[in-house]
C-alpha cells in the first residue's frame, strides 16, 4: 500500500485549543496536535482557567491571543519548541 504524498500538506493552523493545569494543547487542520507544558508561558500559567478559556485565533490562523492576559503564541514558535522569553 502507497499514500499519495500530494495527500499529506502541512497545515499548522489552528483548529482547537485546550488549557489543562499543566498543558497547552493545540490541534492542527492537518490533524496533528502539538502539547506544551504550560509552565513555557507564566502569563498563562498565572492566569485563571476562565481568562485561559477567552483566546482568540489570529494571525490568519497561525497564532493564539489571549486580551486579558496580553499573551501570543504561534504554532510555528511551539513546533519549534519555544517558550515565552523571560
């Protein structure tokens, strides 16, 4: 059995998101999931779990925003296992 690679594309945007006490976890169009401790980003560490629930999808579906905690993470930034400057 082949698979076509013509098939398989690359799609880093964002599909879903979820926040556990220890993890972001990010789902990916092309169904990939990307998990990062959350420790890697203290705003959202030190957030509540309702501030860490209001994100938004933004730049053209490649990054994450949280107003009230003034955090952006892209998916390109996690995949390349980046955490928030200190």
């Amino acid at each position: 059995m082949s698979i076509s690679t013509e098939t398989l594309v690359a799609d880093i945007r964002v599909r879903s998101v979820s926040i556990t006490q220890h993890e972001l976890v990010v789902g990916l169009m092309d169904g990939r999931a990307i998990a990062v401790p959350l420790a890697w980003y203290p705003r959202l560490l030190d957030g509540t779990p309702e501030q860490r629930g209001r994100w938004e999808i933004c730049a053209g579906g490649f990054g994450l925003h949280w107003p009230e905690l003034d955090e952006d993470i892209s998916t390109d930034g996690m995949l390349q296992g980046e955490p928030a400057p200190r």
